[in-house]
C-alpha cells in the first residue's frame, strides 16, 4: 500500500493529505490547530526539534497529524 506525502500550502495555510485539506490555524509559537471544514481534529506542535501530532477524538489518527506536521513545519522552514 503507497500513500501519497502530505502537501503543505503556506499561502493558504492548508495541508493536503491522501483526498482532504486540513486548514491550519496557528495558536502560538510552532503550535497549530488542525481543521477539517471548521471543526478540529488535532494539534500540531514543534517541540525539542521534532514535529508532533495530537488527535482530539477520533477524526484524524496520531499518524496523520504527524505527516502534516511534518509537511507543514518542512514548508515554513522550521524544521
């Protein structure tokens, strides 16, 4: 099974990932909500120089925060 890399468009402050765009909303320094047509499902944090996803409930698993962490702290150039 091959899934495609989480896309991340700093313009539009979104995050592309296998069919659904995931809106990003900063809440401080390197720590962001995760939105999927307005409701949250999770966090995304950089922390101790790692990029880190938090679901809340069950909308998104840890493992797809953490690629679009990754994708978007690649794409503002924190990491």
């Amino acid at each position: 099974m091959t899934t495609s890399p989480a896309v991340a468009d700093v313009a539009t402050k979104t995050v592309a990932l296998e069919g659904t765009t995931y809106a990003i909303q900063e809440l401080g320094d390197d720590t962001f909500t995760v939105l999927v047509k307005g409701v949250p499902v999770g966090r995304i944090v950089y922390t101790f120089g790692a990029a880190n996803g938090v679901p809340e409930g069950d909308a998104a698993s840890e493992d797809t925060l953490y690629a679009i962490a990754e994708a978007w702290f690649g794409a503002t150039g924190t990491t």
